[in-house]
C-alpha cells in the first residue's frame, strides 16, 4: 500500500470511529426539542440515547468474532452502512419508538466503527510506531465525546433536530466507498469458528440489561421501580453466566482468556476510569455552565476548544515520548494527576465563574485525558500476541463505553442527593432571627413594591426570589461535589499502576493487504 493510500485508509478509519463516538452524546441537550417535536414525553425521549448506548456496549466485544466469521471488510464496510442509513432513518423518524428503534440499530451499526477502526489503525503501522497509531486513533476516542453534546447544540439551535442524523450521511457514504477501495482483509487470518449462540444470547441479556439499568436507574428512582429490580438481578445472572459459559466453550465468541494478561486487565480497569472521567466531565460541564452560569451552546463550545486543541499536542508527544522509552505508567500517574487537578479546581467554582474560570481547569482535563489514552492502549496490547490484539481492543473498549454509563448514572443520582442535602442545610440557616435574611426579603420587598407590586404581591414575589436563590446554590455545591467525587474515583486508581508489568509485545502487527478494487 503506497503511502498516500495508506493516510486516505487512516484518516477514514479515524474519521468513522470519531463519528460514532459523536454520536454517543450529540442527541443529549436536543431531547427536549424531539420530545416537544414528537409528541413524547422526556422521560420516553430519553430512551433515544439508552437504546444506542445498549446496542454499542452488546456489539462492542463481539466484534472481534464478527469480523472473522463475516470477514473483517465485509463486516466493516457493512456496518457503517447500517450506521449511515439509520441515521437517515433517524432523522425521518415519525414517532418516538420508531426513533428509538433507529437509533437502536444505528448503535449495532456503529459498534464495529470503535474496535474494528483501532485493529486496522493498529494494523497500518509497524511495531516501532505503534505508539503513533495510538495517538492518532486516541484523537477520534477523546475528541468524539467532548464535541458531541456543543456540536448537537449548535446543530439543533440553528438547524433543526434531525440533521443531528443527517451530518452522518455524507460522512458515511464517503468512508463505505473509499473502504471498499482500499481496505483487504489483513494478512494474518484466523478461522472463523462455530457460531457461539449461547454466548451472544447472554452477552446481550446481561449487559444489555446491565446498560438499562445504568442509563434509566436515576430516571426511575433505581431499586424503588419493579423492572430496575428484576433487570438488576437478570444483569447479574447473565453476566456470571456469560463468563463461566465462555471460559468453558471451546471457540467463545468473546475470548475472556486474553484477560489472563494482566497489563490488559489493569488497562481495561484503568480504561474503565478514563471513560468514567471523559463521558462524566463532558456530561456534566456543559449543564454547569449553562444553566448555572447561562452559556450559550455556542458559548461552551468555545469553552472546550483551548482544551482539545491542546490535547491534540499532548496525545502526539506522549506517543513520542513512549517510543522514547518513557514509562506508560509515569504518564498515567501523571495524567490521572492532572484530571484530579481539574477537577479540584472545578470543585470551587461559583456562580459568579467566568469564562477563563472554566478554560483553565478544561485544559488539565484535556491534556491529563490525552496523557492517559495513548499509554492505556499501549499498556492493553503489551503482550498480547497479533491474533489476541483485536479481541484485548475490543474488550477495552466495551470498559470504556461501559465506564462512561456508569460514571453518569453515578454522579446523575449523586447530584440528586447533594442537592437534597445542601438545599435542606442552606434552609435550616433561613430562621426569622437571622438579620440577614430578613435585610435581604426587605430589599426584594421594597424592589418590587416600587415596580407597582401591592405589599402582599410583593412579599410573596420576594420568597419567590430567595427560594429561586437557594434552588441555585444547592446546585452550584452539589456540582462542586460531584466534580469531587469524579476526582476521588480517578485518586482510587492510582494504586492499580503497581499491578502492571512493562512487557514488550511478542509479535508485530500484521499488515492490512490492499483491496484488488
């Protein structure tokens, strides 16, 4: 493959991974806009992401088997289809659940846009700069999440919902037709087994119910709704039994033995973390800044520009610096480092924050994020032979994906008990005793009274006005809380680095053969 059309393969491959990964958070701030379009409620609305969310996390780890028993090309080719007509689908839906069902199999689509986007990446590059093929791939994994919900905003706010969908289509069509010219099956093929049906039928019982439960347990006040129990209980039947029906079956659908690396399991449990920090941060930043502090999408967006572009920079010189022979572990702790800093910082924010209050702490989030995904990757393959490389991505990606699922459903329900809580402590302060208090009601009184409001109109409006005040801080300190608490989980991994094991890879990467097309 010349070199020209090794770099129109990368960049293709990159741009459909980032295009998923968009897509995992660009409907978040339009649910309101498809519910009121709809016809539907926002809690039904909210199914639109939960449905893609349940179809990615199945996928993910079975790309692997599916790339060999299908052909990897095939397969490829044939899922950003899916991906691109569902997204059409999407945008033409009529009613909520025909949305739903889109966006379900839009998320089967988009599975293998992740995991088999990074084994062809991987695949592009020899042994010695497979470093760089880390960084390059890590771009589209950290960029995706973070512009998804600024990008859906912009879109929505001046377009309309459904080109949320439709800005997939030409993307799609140009990487299915350029794939179909220049990407083969890669050199080093593997037999494609028997069919593992029990384990695709547990896989998707259990952590689809698993994902379910992540995504509607705060919405539906978690274990006091009957069907949040029973698929509970059913996500940890299914997984226990997916597990030991894999370890026993002779040709697994996913090969959980690859997990006896322990670099990959520490990757996988790290990855895990750093999708806690990218999908929680991005979730709950944009919220932060625009209810609290009443920034436009537009606004946030701009927030979050100094920080991507810097680590962009920070995903190559890390890759430079590990083929340097910097230690992957040093980066991590210095990553993970730099997100507590971020979110230390944040953690003390007011209403009064400015711009620059929040682009700081933003950059030591996207450059600790940056710092982390190029070692992780590296750490996740060190050690795995070319054949396992594919099924070890895979897996970390489900960590990751299944991460940012569980680091929202945390801090979602933690935000609603802080609040609770800091609403309940500021109100115990609020005694007829406190001078403040009553200097304060008598200023919103004689406001009001002197815009033409009757005494008891105005009375009335000024508790009005000092319950809209406590309703503000309690949020503005609950977030602080969860920003601390996203630091902590980030703190709690650091130990896991002493379980590593620096090992160089055993093999080099098989090289993908050009297309006779």
């Amino acid at each position: 493959m010349t070199g020209l059309k090794r770099n129109i393969l990368l960049f293709t491959v990159i741009g459909a991974a980032m295009m998923e990964l968009i897509d995992t958070s660009i409907v978040n701030v339009a649910l309101s806009h498809m519910s009121g379009n709809l016809g539907a409620t926002l809690e039904d609305t909210s199914w639109v992401i939960t449905s893609y969310a349940i179809a990615n996390v199945i996928v993910i780890p079975i790309t692997s088997f599916l790339a060999v028993k299908l052909g990897r090309r095939s397969y490829y080719i044939g899922s950003v289809i899916l991906f691109t007509l569902c997204s059409f689908l999407c945008g033409q839906a009529t009613n909520i659940w025909m949305l739903v069902a889109f966006r379900f199999l839009q998320g089967m689509g988009g599975g293998a846009l992740l995991s088999v986007s990074q084994a062809i990446v991987f695949e592009l590059f020899p042994k010695e700069k497979r470093n760089v093929a880390s960084a390059l791939f890590g771009i589209g994994v950290f960029i995706g999440p973070t512009i998804g919900p600024t990008l859906g905003g912009v879109i929505t706010e001046y377009l309309s919902w459904p080109w949320i969908f439709f800005i997939n289509v030409p993307i799609g069509i140009a990487v299915a037709v350029l794939c179909f010219m220049l990407l083969g099956e890669p050199a080093l093929k593997q037999e494609a087994g028997r069919i593992d049906w029990a384990g695709i039928f547990l896989l998707a019982v259990g952590v689809g119910s698993l994902q379910t439960v992540l995504e509607r347990g705060e919405t539906e006040d978690w274990f006091d709704t009957t069907y949040i129990i029973y698929l509970t209980a059913t996500a940890v039947l299914g997984i226990f039994l997916f597990i030991w029906w894999e370890l026993r079956v002779k040709e697994p659908v996913v090969n959980l033995r690859v997990l006896k690396s322990r670099n990959l399991s520490v990757a996988a449990i790290l990855t895990f973390v750093s999708g806690v920090g990218i999908f929680t941060s991005v979730f709950i930043t944009p919220v932060f800044a625009q209810r609290l502090l009443n920034f436009t999408p537009t606004q946030t967006g701009l927030l979050l520009l100094p920080g991507a572009i810097l680590a962009l920079g920070g995903l190559m010189i890390s890759a430079r610096l590990l083929q340097r022979g910097l230690s992957p572990l040093v980066m991590i702790f210095t990553g993970i480092g730099l997100f507590i800093l971020f979110s230390w910082q944040m953690s003390r924010l007011n209403i009064a924050a400015g711009r620059a209050d929040i682009s700081i702490p933003l950059i030591w989030r996207g450059v600790g994020l940056a710092i982390i995904t190029v070692p992780l990757t590296a750490l996740a393959v060190s050690g795995l032979e070319p054949r396992d490389m594919p099924q070890g991505a895979a897996l970390n990606n489900m960590m990751r994906q299944l991460g940012g699922s569980f680091g929202i459903a945390l801090v979602n329900t933690y935000l609603t008990n802080r609040n609770a809580i800091h609403r309940t402590d500021l109100l115990s302060n609020l005694t007829p005793g406190n001078p403040l208090l009553a200097e304060r009601l008598s200023g919103y009184t004689y406001y009001f009274t002197t815009k033409g409001a009757t005494a008891p109109e105005a009375q009335q409006q000024a508790l009005k006005l000092l319950d809209n005040a406590v309703v503000r801080q309690s949020n503005v300190l609950s977030f602080g809380d969860a920003y601390l608490l996203i630091g902590t989980v980030f703190l709690a991994a650091l130990p896991l680095l002493l379980l590593a094991v620096r090992k160089k890879p055993s093999a080099q990467p098989a090289p993908v053969i050009l297309s006779d097309h």
